[in-house]
C-alpha cells in the first residue's frame, strides 16, 4: 500500500482521472436532453414516454447508489470506480446501437449501473485523497468538472442530432470512457479499507428498490388524471410499506447497507435534504427548456444546444471560486446565499412567454447556474466533513442519492404539473407538447417554476437557519 505521502503529491493526477469519468457523465446526460425532442419524433413517442431516456437512467442510480457506496467501503473504493466506468461504457455501446425505443431503454439501465457505481465512491475518492484544507477547493473543481461536461453536452449534442442520428451521441462515450478505465487504472490508488466480511445487504437493497419504484410509480401515474388517484394512493402507501420495513430491517442486520446511526447527525441530516430540494428545483428547468426552446421559440437543436451552454459555462467559472471560499470562510453562507440566487431564478424564468425575448431566459439561466455554484460544493463539503474516513463511501452515495432522487421526482413532479394544467386548459388529456397550443404549455410552464421556486426557498430557509445556529455555536 502506498503511503499518504506518496498519494497526496501525485493528488491532481488522480483528481483528473476521477473527473475524467464524471465528466463523461454530464456530457452524456446533458446531450441526451437537447436531443430528447428529436427522438421523441423519430421514435415515434410521446412527451411522456421519451422522459424515460433520462427517468430510467436515473432510477436505476438511485435504486443502487447506496450499495456501491457501501461495497467501495467494502471492498475498495478504486476497485468499484473502475467497474462502474466498465458498466457505464457497455451502456454507451448499446445505446449507440439501439435501433428502436426499447432497446435504447435497456441500454440506458446498463449505463445507469455503471454510473451508479462511478457516482457512489467518487466523492469518497476525493476526500481520502485531499486535505481538508484543499477539500473545498478539489470539490469546487470537480463541480466544475461536472460545468464542463454540461456545458459541451448541449452544444455538441445539438451539432449531432443536427446533422447525424441521434445514436451517435452514445457514440462520443466510447472512447471516453476507455481513456477513463486506462487512468484511472494506472493513478487510483489502492486504500486499505477492505473488510474480512464482504457480504452485501441484498435483502435491504431489494426493499429500498421497491419502496423508490413504488414512489415514482405513484407520482408518475398522477400523470394519467384524476381518475387514477385512488391507486396512486394505494401504490404511495405501499412505498411507505416497504419504506417502514427497510428501516426496521437495517436497523437489525448484521451488515446494513446504510448505516442509519449516520442520520442522528442534524448537520449531516439537512445538508442531504437541501441537496435534494436544490437539485429538485433546478431538474424541471433541464427537462422542459429544450421543449420551450424548440417548440415555441421554434429554435433548431444547435442553436437550443447553444443557448443551454450559458448556465455551464456560469458555473464552469463560479464553481472553483465557491470551493475555494468554502475553505477560507465557511460553507454555510454560501449555501444560504446560493439557494437564494437559485430561487429568485425561478421566479424570473417563470415570467417567460410565448413572445419573451431570449435574454430573460439568459438571465435566469445564469442566475439559476450561480446559485447552484454557490450551493453545491460547500455543501458537498458540509456532508462528507461529518462522517468517519470509513463511511466516506456511503455518505458520497448519499449525497449522489440525494441529487438523483432531487432529479428524477424533481422531472416527475414538474411534468405531472404541466400535464394537468394543459389538460385542464385544453379539455382534454395531455401527455405531450401539442402543435397550436404554445400558450397553454407555457402557462402551464410558468406554473412549474412557480412550484420550483417554492421548493428551493424552503431550502433557503433550512440552509438559513443551519447557518444561523453554526453562528451561534462559533
């Protein structure tokens, strides 16, 4: 084993190969929304149905997160990175040679295995491997890692589905992710965290799988109309089930996947719950613009692409400075200040209509990106600075768990509100975008980031209060 001293100078070279697979990450995901529209038409679905591309993906990470969190603690945190980038690229391989609907949604799955286990022990990696004098700073870089990503995304996902089918955006991971699988093989380095018992929580895993299905299978079906709200009780209620079941299961096994002790920290507690409120109110955002943008500004995927770079080039020159600040000052304003920017936002995006001029989503889209910059690797920071070194790998999966969960009921929840307010304007059910009806899904867009908004001020108000009592504590 290496010696810490040894690992900490060559610390950028193994920053780079971890990121390098982060940012394959956010290119993929982030190209996959500005071509969303032009598969919906070429595949022949609806609205609804093409969210599955991005749903299906991120379910998949929040079903596994945590027990690849535990298993790197387990077992080596280099060791399931490496497999999760292997994962991640036989993803790619079958997306890339999809042919029809279905098959582009298995593909998705796999790619959100292999994500599942890159995303989980990433953070972990990090912070073994800085300082915590320099931890603001390297998660502040990786946050900007994560701006690049999703600053090319858009833009060369748009130039592809301009001129190429929409396969060879899977196509660009390819090599990516071998060029990831070859650096991270030569500079990860190896911890000695590896346990006698390396037996996984299959049982905890299996009900913590069907308690989150249960969840977005009852908030998915509020899409269907009031007609089937009774059985989106009965599906909720089932979640809550199986949710009371995983707990008490946890709480008595020998090996849990989760390690609920972790959860009698208050600090650890809301740091978590205000990552999932900000990531929730900033996913709608994503997943509608390219609709608006496309079919009522009536923008080709390029220029959509283009446009949609604003909010990572933002916080491609934002993220590093919050990082570094976070070191000098604390993480606690900045996060109250940064959910504050994110809020205020919303508030402007959800003045955007049929005929409103480009720069008001400019404004609002840089403002949404400042504060997501601001917010997200202090808090970052916050979480992985209140576990022992040992547990690092389950609260990084934590903390990605929270962002997904944010994301995937964030998407869930702003759709079904758009849906239902066109369908209550048009008389009739909507599912999808409909051609001449451009003031109904903007009214009902505006309603949405209304909602967002209101989400994201209750994380301004939590994050104001944490700060107030370190305050009063310091």
């Amino acid at each position: 084993m290496e010696s810490m001293e040894e690992i900490y100078k060559r610390r950028w070279l193994i920053f780079t190969a971890i990121t390098m697979c982060t940012f394959i990450s956010c290119v993929d995901a982030s190209s996959v929304n500005v071509a969303l529209p032009g598969m919906a038409d070429e595949l022949g679905v609806t609205m609804a149905g093409i969210e599955w591309v991005v749903t299906a993906y991120t379910l998949v990470i929040i079903c596994l997160i945590l027990m690849f969190g535990k298993l790197g603690d387990t077992i080596g945190k280099d060791k399931v990175f490496k497999a999760g980038i292997l994962g991640f690229l036989a993803g790619a391989i079958l997306c890339f040679s999809a042919q029809n609907y279905p098959m582009l949604i298995i593909g998705r799955v796999v790619e959100g295995i292999g994500s599942a286990a890159t995303m989980a022990n990433s953070q972990g990696l990090i912070v073994q491997v800085f300082p915590v004098h320099e931890r603001g700073k390297a998660l502040g870089l990786s946050g900007s890692t994560v701006a690049l990503g999703t600053m090319v995304g858009p833009s060369l996902g748009g130039f592809i589905v301009s001129f190429l089918n929409w396969n060879y955006i899977f196509a660009m991971d390819i090599p990516l992710a071998l060029l990831s699988f070859i650096l991270c093989s030569k500079y990860l380095p190896k911890f000695d965290e590896a346990k006698a018992d390396h037996r996984i929580d299959i049982t905890g895993t299996l009900l913590f799988m069907v308690m989150i299905l249960c969840v977005y299978g009852g908030v998915k079906l509020l899409q269907s109309g009031s007609s089937y709200y009774l059985y989106c009780l009965l599906i909720l209620a089932a979640a809550a089930v199986f949710g009371a079941v995983f707990v008490r299961w946890e709480k008595r096994s020998d090996h849990p996947m989760l390690n609920l002790d972790m959860f009698k920290n208050k600090l650890f507690v809301v740091s978590v719950f205000c990552a999932m409120l900000m990531f929730f109110s900033i996913s709608g955002h994503n997943f509608i613009q390219p609709f608006y943008l496309q079919k009522v500004q009536l923008l080709d995927a390029a220029h959509t692409g283009l446009l949609m770079m604003v909010y990572s080039v933002t916080m491609f020159v934002v993220a590093p400075f919050s990082g570094q600040l976070s070191d000098k000052i604390g993480s606690e304003f900045l996060c109250f200040v940064g959910l504050c920017i994110a809020s205020a936002a919303l508030l402007v995006l959800s003045t955007l209509g049929v005929d409103s001029s480009l720069g008001i989503f400019l404004i609002g889209s840089m403002m949404l990106s400042i504060g997501n910059a601001m917010f997200q690797s202090p808090n970052t920071s916050l979480i992985m600075s209140t576990v022992a070194k040992n547990q690092t790998g389950v609260a990084g999966s934590i903390n990605g768990l929270a962002r997904n969960m944010g994301n995937v009921f964030g998407i869930s929840l702003s759709t079904v509100l758009l849906y239902n307010i066109m369908s209550g304007m048009l008389g009739f059910n909507v599912m999808s975008f409909v051609e001449g009806e451009e003031l109904a899904f903007v009214t009902a867009m505006q309603w949405v980031y209304r909602f967002m908004a209101c989400i994201s001020i209750t994380g301004a108000v939590l994050t104001g209060i944490r700060w107030k009592k370190s305050k009063e504590k310091k």
